[in-house]
C-alpha cells in the first residue's frame, strides 16, 4: 500500500525558512537528513520511504504553491495511490501559531496551493493537515507576513511542533485519517 505525502511550499532559498513553507519543512523534517534526502524528479522533490511495510512517497513540488495541484495530479497517477491515501501538508493563517488542523475534505480557505490542486484534482475530497501560522500583521502586511520567516519565539517552539506534524503523518498511515484527526487536532 502507497501513500502520497505532499508539502506544500516554494522551491529557492529565499523561501526555505518562511512561513509559506510549513509543508516542506514538515516533510524534511520526517527524513534523516543524513542518510536520506530527496531526489530532483518530474515536477517535484521525491523520496520513498517505508514505514509499517507501507511506502510513503514524500512530495516537494517545484511548480511554486499556486501550480502544486500538477505535481500532486502526476504523483498520483504515477505512483497509482488511492485518494484517500494522499495527505497535503499546508499553512493556514486563520488558525493561531503552532495549531495542528486535519481534515478529510473541505475548501481552499483562500490558499492558492489548495485553490490549485482542487481545480485540479476536480474535487476537495482530500486528506490535510494545516499547520497554524498566526495573523499577527499589520493591515496590508499579509503577503510579507506569510512570505517571511519564523520570528525568534516560534523558531524556539517549531522543533517540538515539527516533531508533532510527523507523528501525525505516522499515524495517519498507521491508524488512519479518523483516528489522527481525533487525537492531534487542536494540539
């Protein structure tokens, strides 16, 4: 059994430590990183990796946030996963720092990587996990906000969060989507 584990973000350097990149950051984070990496393959950052004899396959698109539904489209029909094995891992300024938000379906929420894998896919009935980036910016400041990196109090916190992200895609795979959003939303 497959599953499809993708992070949401933008690809270059000036993004990788912002807060637009949760997604990246969590699938990163759920390697190690020295004894695994990711591979440049067709439109995204891949690794495979086994866990309770499933294979995930880790998912960085490179078609930056508002064109990720092609990546996601491709690496389902490839790899021929399940829908209700795909898990999207995004940023969600409505919701306060550090909060943990799993859903089997629901909308965009005005997020242009979720905007584009619905048109996309065709549909919004897919597994997610939102990660809370907060709303503290000033009116008109949303852009540089979300575009910006980690203040130093949430630098100090993100580790123990990171860790928390991961043990919920471990369980998403391990007990299911009902069980995971049970125990880790609002955590």
């Amino acid at each position: 059994m497959k599953y499809l584990i993708v992070g949401l973000g933008n690809i270059g350097e000036k993004y990788q430590h912002t807060r637009h990149n949760i997604g990246f950051q969590v699938v990163d984070h759920f390697i190690d990183p020295e004894k695994e990496s990711f591979k440049s393959d067709r439109l995204a950052f891949v690794h495979y990796k086994k866990f309770k004899g499933k294979t995930l396959v880790l998912c960085k698109p490179t078609t930056y946030m508002n064109l990720s539904g092609r990546a996601v489209n491709y690496w389902l029909q490839k790899e021929k996963i399940p829908i209700e094995n795909l898990l999207i891992i995004v940023d969600d300024l409505a919701l306060p720092f550090g909060t943990i938000r799993i859903k089997k379906k629901g909308s965009d929420a005005g997020h242009n990587g979720l905007i584009d894998i619905i048109e996309t896919l065709g549909h919004s009935n897919f597994n997610r996990m939102r990660f809370g980036i907060g709303n503290e910016y000033s009116k008109g400041g949303q852009v540089d906000f979300v575009l910006g990196e980690w203040d130093e109090d949430e630098k100090k916190i993100m580790p123990e969060r990171l860790d928390k992200m991961c043990e919920a895609i471990k369980s998403f795979v391990a007990v299911g989507i009902d069980r995971t959003m049970n125990y880790f939303n609002g955590q």
